[in-house]
C-alpha cells in the first residue's frame, strides 16, 4: 500500500500536500496506483503514532514533499519506505506515475539530510523539501 498525504478528503485529481505528519488525511493506493481509500489522521503532529497508523493500514511506501527526520526514523522502524517530491504541487496522479517509474528520490542514509527537514528546526524555512538556513550569517 502506498500513502500520499492529502488536505480533503477527496483524492480525486488533488495535489500531494505539503505537509506530512500534520496533514488531516492520507490517501491509500495499491501498487497499480488505485484508490484503496483515504484515512483521517488521528495521530496528526505524533510522528510515533502516525507512522504506527499508515503501518496498520498496510503502507509499505510514502511520498512525501515536506517530511521531518524525526517521522522518517519512525517509519524506517516500521519499515515504510519514504520517496520524495522535490516539486510543489505536484498531483497525486504524477506522483504515483512518477513512483512507478523510479522517478522519486529513496531516502537512503546518503540523501537523508539534503531530502529531511530536521525536525524542531527553528531557524529555518522549509523550500522544495530542504531546509534554508536563515539568520545573522547569511
């Protein structure tokens, strides 16, 4: 099963959203790329317990645009493999075609910190799913 996280609960033509962990509903795909379902996130903003919700339901892989290393670490526990979007907006139509053609980035421990936001990062904003330092040295 794959997860794309999703702002409605109506998947049909949406975009993948940007957030991941704090997103209101997970839309479920089988490996063809068909809707199983859309799940409310009930475990929304509790990595631990939203990466336990998606393993539940099956979820074997994510896609994601915006995805904290501290949720990456819980899904890699439950052995969920995480693929980013590196492009805003991006429809789930797109991103499912894009996964079957292996045109979405693994997050491997090579790509992990140029892929992650690092969570609780308060001197950043989050840009195409990297994190942007801001402040005095920049």
């Amino acid at each position: 099963m794959i997860a794309i996280p999703v702002d409605s609960d109506n998947a049909h033509n949406g975009v993948i959203s940007e957030k991941f962990g704090h997103v209101d509903y997970f839309a479920l795909f089988t490996p063809r790329g068909e809707l199983s379902g859309i799940i409310h996130n009930e475990a929304k903003g509790r990595g631990r317990d939203v990466s336990a919700l998606l393993a539940r339901h099956g979820v074997r892989q994510v896609v994601f645009c915006h995805l904290g290393d501290k949720l990456f670490g819980w899904l890699s526990r439950e052995n969920i493999a995480s693929y980013a979007v590196t492009e805003p907006g991006m429809s789930i139509d797109q991103g499912l075609d894009r996964l079957r053609e292996r045109r979405l980035e693994l997050v491997t421990d090579a790509n992990v910190g140029r892929l992650l936001h690092p969570s609780g990062h308060p001197g950043g904003i989050i840009c195409d799913c990297k994190v942007v330092e801001t402040g005095a040295n920049n």
